[in-house]
C-alpha cells in the first residue's frame, strides 16, 4: 500500500513539474509575472518532494542512490533543479530557469517511463564502493554545470539574433545581457572541467581495481575523454585565444550535445559500466 502511494505521489510531482514548465512558458512568451511566481513556487514544491524521494530512496538502500540508469536520472534531474532554484533567487535571470528546467523535465520523464530492471539494482548493490560514488556524483554534477552552461550559451545566442534584428521589448531586457550570458556560461564550464576531471580519475582508478580485463577504448572512457578534450578546447579558445561571441557559444552547445550522447548512449556500449544495463 505505502509502495502504491509513493508511486502516485511520484507521478503528481510529475504533473507539478510539467505545469511549472507550461507557466514559465506562459511568463516567457507573455511576460507574465504572476505565471512566473507561481511557477516557482510549483518547482520549490516538486524539489522539495524530489529530495524527500531521494532520502527515502538513500535509507531504504543504504546507499547514495547513483548506480543505475533509473538513479542516475533521477539525480540528474534533481541537480537541475536545484541549479535553476538557485540561479533564480540569486541571478534573476528568468529565461535560464525556464530553459534549464525544460531539459530537467525530459530527463525526469525519461526517469519516470524508463523501465526499472531488477537485475540493475541486485548488480548496483554488488557494485557499491565509495570511489564509485564518487565518481559517478562527480560526473553527474560536472553534467549539472555543463546543462548550464549550455542554457547560457543558448541564451546568448537568442539574444544576440533579437539585437541583430533589432527586437527591442521587455523580453530581451529579460534575458540579460550579453557579457553577463557569456561570463556564466564560461563560469560554469570551469566549474563542470575540473569536476569531470576528478570523475574520469576515479573511474579509471575504479575500473582499474575492479576490472581486470579494462579495454582502455571502452566507449565510455573514450566519450568522457572526448568531453574533456572539447571543453578544455572551449576554456583554451576563451581565455588564450580571447575568442568570445558566436563561436564559443557554438563550440559551447556542441561540446553539451557530446555529454548527452556520452550520458545516454555510450554508456549502453560500454563493456564495464553496468550501471546502464
């Protein structure tokens, strides 16, 4: 009966989500102040209930829940959240909560109608270690910046086509300027390299215990590295070359689509990260 209600209870945070989503749409296309609050006061509620989840969820395993595809999102999509409440009350940079929460909401519904294998969890409890925790968290936070990172550059560049065609109005006031959406963006890249830095080295030094037989070409080492590699690229084009504008906001939205593949795809491929099986 209790596992019955949590499962309704998750699906009504669902729906609070999604009506957060559609009203900072209402505010982004009306600027709507009152479909703003409102909205966030909604996401205040579904973070709130999301941590209570992810505390029962931790005392009922035992463990900080991260070692499946199913905890892994649900982690993912916490961490946007709580990223988007905190740029809101402290940057007020609307558009951002709006287009940061958007992605948070297709990862929690990919959560939610992803399939939940026993055979996952049985395999996470045999695979818990503390360096895995780690590692994985790392990971996923480093994922947390990268998401905003990409928002900010998605941002700059609607903003730099609304002043190009000379849009004037509250919207592009709303979005901030131009050196502000960049300067996050970088901000948050240097926050997400070294994170991811951290990750890669104690996944390596995890499988590298645990994995006898580690094939140094697994695709998700190799996609990890490859993260690493373009957003090193990114903060080398920004702060040696002085490169600002377009092309690092380009460079910046193609470098996140590589940490959705290496997220969702790659780590089916692998041949020792169980945690997606």
């Amino acid at each position: 009966m209790l596992e019955v209600s949590m499962t309704r209870l998750h699906e009504i945070t669902v729906v609070l989500y999604a009506l957060s989503v559609l009203l900072y749409f209402i505010d982004f296309l009306h600027n709507n102040r009152k479909a703003n609050r409102f909205a966030f006061w909604l996401l205040a509620i579904v973070w709130v209930l999301q941590t209570i989840f992810l505390f029962l969820y931790m005392i009922k395993t035992g463990r900080f829940p991260v070692l499946t595809i199913f905890e892994g999102l649900y982690f993912y999509a916490w961490v946007l959240i709580t990223l988007s409440l905190g740029i809101n009350k402290l940057l007020r940079v609307d558009f951002t909560v709006f287009f940061t929460n958007v992605l948070g909401f297709i990862v929690m519904v990919v959560h939610t109608f992803a399939p939940v294998q026993v055979e996952s969890q049985v395999l996470a409890q045999k695979l818990v270690s503390e360096l895995l925790l780690i590692h994985i968290t790392a990971a996923i936070l480093s994922y947390g910046a990268f998401s905003l990172s990409f928002v900010f550059s998605l941002l700059y560049l609607l903003q730099y086509d609304l002043l190009k065609r000379k849009k004037w109005g509250k919207r592009l006031l709303r979005l901030g300027d131009l050196q502000k959406l960049e300067h996050m963006s970088y901000v948050l890249a240097v926050i997400g390299v070294p994170m991811l830095i951290v990750g890669i080295i104690l996944g390596i030094q995890w499988a590298y215990i645990k994995v006898p037989d580690l094939i140094w070409f697994d695709p998700k080492i190799l996609g990890s590295l490859t993260i690493l590699l373009s957003y090193s690229i990114y903060l080398y084009l920004r702060v040696r070359k002085q490169i600002y504008g377009k092309t690092l906001a380009y460079w910046n939205i193609a470098s996140f689509f590589i940490v959705l593949i290496n997220f969702f795809l790659f780590g089916s491929l692998s041949t020792f990260h169980f945690w997606y099986t």
